[in-house]
C-alpha cells in the first residue's frame, strides 16, 4: 500500500463532516439492541430501523451495529442427552457375566484394599 494513499485517507476521514441523520441511527441502533437484549443482528436490526423512518439495509444496519460496538448474541441449541422413556428392548445377556454388589462381591476380589 503507497503511504499518500494512507494519508489521503486519513485526511479524508479527519475532513467528513457530522452527519446528524447518521448519529440519530447509531442511538436508535443502541437502544433497540439494549431493549432487545442484543438478541437482534443486523437483518432485524434494518427491520427495526426501517420501522422508525430510516432507510436501511442490511450491511448498513452491519455497519452501525459495529460502530456502535454490538453483536447478536446467538441461542444455544438445546441439546438432548439420555431418553430414558424409550421401548427398545434392553440386550439379553449373551455373556452370562453376573455382577454381584456387597461384601461377598468385596471378598472374590484379587487384592481387596
């Protein structure tokens, strides 16, 4: 990257002007992320705005988000782990292993601590 292109850009950057209508749309995006638990990204968040009289799309609706320093917080997926109410049969014992509990079971042990 040529270094006059750098500063041409940050001379462009220090010489823009306030736009009012874009600081209006950074606090309508702040509040709508806190009442909204910063559940919403930046598809909803255009919604939102377009509702409120702002005409925005989606990447701009991105690009206020990220200015304003917020990101949608995603859902956990709910995940299951045991069903324990299933008909399947349970296997039959094919090895005829018996477990025993209790102190007999203690005694047959090679070295019983």
């Amino acid at each position: 990257m040529k270094c006059s292109s750098y500063y041409s850009f940050i001379q462009r950057l220090s010489s823009k002007p306030e736009d009012p209508e874009y600081e209006e749309m950074l606090v309508w995006v702040k509040d709508i992320a806190e009442s909204s638990d910063h559940t919403y990204g930046s598809p909803r968040m255009s919604r939102a705005l377009r509702i409120l009289g702002c005409s925005v799309g989606r990447m701009k609706a991105k690009g206020l988000m990220r200015e304003a320093g917020f990101q949608a917080r995603r859902r956990k997926k709910y995940k299951v782990t045991t069903n324990r109410n299933h008909k399947l049969s349970l296997f039959e014992n094919v090895l005829g292993r018996q477990f025993e509990t209790g102190e007999s079971a203690l005694a047959t042990l090679p070295n019983p601590v």
